[in-house]
C-alpha cells in the first residue's frame, strides 16, 4: 500500500506552548511515548513541531492504511500524550471518542501538493526491524565463521534463524 500523508495544523493559546516544549522534554527523557507508536507498523513518520510565534502546532506524518485505521490507533494507543499536546488547542473534543477528533483533524488537515519519503515501501518498525537484524547478522557472521565443520555450521546457522524469525 502507498504511504499517505497527514498534515495538521492546530490554533493553540500562546501560554499552551511552554507545556508542549515541557512534554517534548519529558518524552525525550523516556520512552513511554516512542515506544508504543514504534510498535504501530503502519507509522512511517510523525514529528509535532511548534510554528514560529508559538500559537500553531503541527503535525506532519506518513502511514500506510487509511485515516480512520491511524487516527483510531492514536486514540487508543496514546491518548494522554494527545492530551497533553492538544487539551487547550482550540476545538479539540479530547481523545476519548474516535468520530470527534476524526472531525477535528479533517477540519484542521492541510493536503500537501507534494511530499518525500526516504524509505516510501517501510514503515518505522521496519526500519527498526532492519537495523536489529543487520546487528544480529554481524554477531552471527563471526559465530558461522568460526564454525569448525558443516555440524557446527549447521547449528550456528539454526541459532541464527531462531532469533532473526521475528525480524524478517
């Protein structure tokens, strides 16, 4: 399925912007909210940034699927960080219902004429699936090189595929 993306641009007060910088800090220091939208394969990308002035967050992202599948996932994946982002953004119902932040981003949405991906055919737990699997290859490569005869290959090389099944 080809990527789409997504581009929402939210009015917020200009004494909600400090808050949104404070998350941004709490969530580089943790991986509570990374973690689960990593797990969401559908993710290419999705970064929030504030518009000069600070009275505009933005939302840029790219999944495969439809806009129901990825709004409905956020909804109930990270609800508090929606909270935390958007509570005072004008509008915003909340992320408790799926129908109402629905409306609130196709009324906020902005179509872009153009956009890039650098990796268009993976999603971000692809690309971390990829890169989990090129280290475990090297660890691997040393073991099934130092393999002493075709018995000791053979083993190497069902261990290999043992822990990389999940990765492929």
């Amino acid at each position: 399925m080809r990527a789409r993306p997504l581009t929402v641009l939210s009015p917020i007060p200009w004494w909600w912007a400090p808050w949104i910088c404070f998350t941004w800090w709490v969530a580089r220091l943790t991986s509570r909210v990374a973690a689960p939208l990593r797990q969401l394969s559908f993710i290419h990308f999705a970064h929030w940034a504030l518009m000069p002035g600070r009275r505009r967050l933005l939302f840029l992202t790219s999944f495969d699927g439809s806009d129901i599948q990825y709004i409905e996932a956020f909804v109930r994946v990270v609800p508090g960080r929606i909270d935390a982002l958007y509570k005072f953004a004008t509008g915003f119902p909340g992320p408790g219902r799926f129908g109402p932040v629905n409306q609130y981003i196709a009324d906020h949405n902005h179509d872009p004429d153009h956009f890039w991906m650098a990796y268009p055919h993976a999603s971000t737990s692809m690309v971390s699936d990829a890169l989990a699997l090129a280290q475990l290859y090297a660890a691997g490569a040393a073991r099934l090189n130092g393999a002493r005869d075709a018995e000791a290959f053979a083993r190497e090389w069902r261990r290999f595929l043992t822990e990389a099944q999940e990765l492929l």
